[in-house]
C-alpha cells in the first residue's frame, strides 16, 4: 500500500519512436549500408538512414490530424487515428508483412524498453522510487522523497527537457518523445506479479 504515486505516460510512445529514430523499411534498407557513424541506430542489427523518411512522415501527418481532432474534442476520431499510428509496429512484427523485418519491431520495442530503463534511473536520481511500469507508463512513489503531488507537472517538464537533449547529444536528433503527467493515486495497492505466480501455483485445481 503506498501513500502518494504519480503516473507518468509517454504519449503515443511507439508512433513516437518511430518519428524520433526513423524506424522506416526503406530507411533499414539504406541504413545498413552506412558507416555506422552516419546512420541512426537501432537493434539486432539494425540501422537507419537520416534522409529517408517515409514511414515517419506519415506518422506525422496522423499525428497533426490527431492533435486537431483532440483540439475540436472528437473523441471518436482521435482515438481512432491513435489505434492507427499504433497498428504499424504491429504490422512490421507481422510474418505476414511484406515489409516484416525483426530488426524493425525490435527497434521499436527494445527502444521503449530503454526509453522507460532511462526515465527510471533519471526518476531515481531525484530521490523518487519507482515502483511499477508498463509498456509506456513509470508509476512513482513520493513516499520519503522532498517532492509533493503538486510537483508533477515541473517533473514532467523537467524529464521532457532531458530527454529533448539526450537525444540531440547522443544521437543528433530532434526527440518526438512526449512524458506526460497522468494522475496522482493515494493510496495505491500494488500486488507483485511475483507473487501472484507463486500464489497461483499453490492453487489445488478441482
């Protein structure tokens, strides 16, 4: 049972590192043909191209459209444009894509892995513990920390910015990413998954 958590969310986070490192086929394709110095790195071996952007581009045009949808407060409309910037990750981990490549999914996943590893350490480094996280989302305790839930949006503000120059510092590019304070919970009941597991092998089956 903890007291004070905060919830922070990266919007759109997959869509986002797809616009951020240029998660792209055709940029895979021209990527993996650079030195490594002038390409845009990515995993399980793959790299990517900083002139192509095709993939990206589109991305951008639905996220533009997302943003005004949000603005006229279409709910409907904007939640579909997000299921659709989201579908392609699922699309390019597709065997049955013709545009499937491992090293494309993985570029993707095992980067928000890192994004959320990194946003973590940065959370720590402040004094705040952090005790859970999802796909795109860091749950955060204030419990024995100098910060109050009135400090979440200077959080937010502050990771953006940090991330706004880790990226231009290590990879020369313009970060997409976008941390977004999301709700403040007290008290919050969090059951380990651990746990859990164990509890459920213990469970006679009748």
């Amino acid at each position: 049972m903890h007291d004070d958590i905060l919830v922070f969310d990266f919007k759109s986070l997959y869509p986002s590192i797809i616009r951020t490192f240029n998660v792209d086929p055709i940029a895979l394709q021209e990527g993996v043909r650079l030195p490594e110095a002038e390409a845009i790195p990515g995993f399980r071996g793959g790299q990517f191209s900083r002139e192509t952007s095709i993939l990206a581009t589109i991305v951008d045009d639905l996220w533009t459209a997302r943003e005004k949808a949000k603005k006229q407060n279409n709910t409907v409309w904007s939640n579909a444009i997000k299921i659709i910037m989201n579908s392609f990750y699922g699309v390019l981990g597709s065997a049955g894509c013709r545009f499937y490549d491992t090293r494309l999914a993985s570029s993707i996943t095992m980067r928000g892995h890192w994004i959320l590893a990194q946003s973590k350490i940065w959370f720590e480094e402040k004094g705040l513990d952090v005790i859970y996280g999802d796909t795109d989302s860091i749950f955060v305790s204030l419990h024995g920390s100098n910060f109050e839930p009135k400090d979440a949006v200077s959080l937010e503000q502050e990771l953006n910015t940090w991330w706004d120059i880790k990226i231009q510092r290590e990879f020369k590019l313009h970060s997409r990413l976008e941390i977004e304070f999301e709700s403040h919970f007290s008290p919050f009941l969090c059951q380990r998954f651990e746990a859990w597991k164990k509890d459920q092998r213990n469970v006679t089956r009748v």
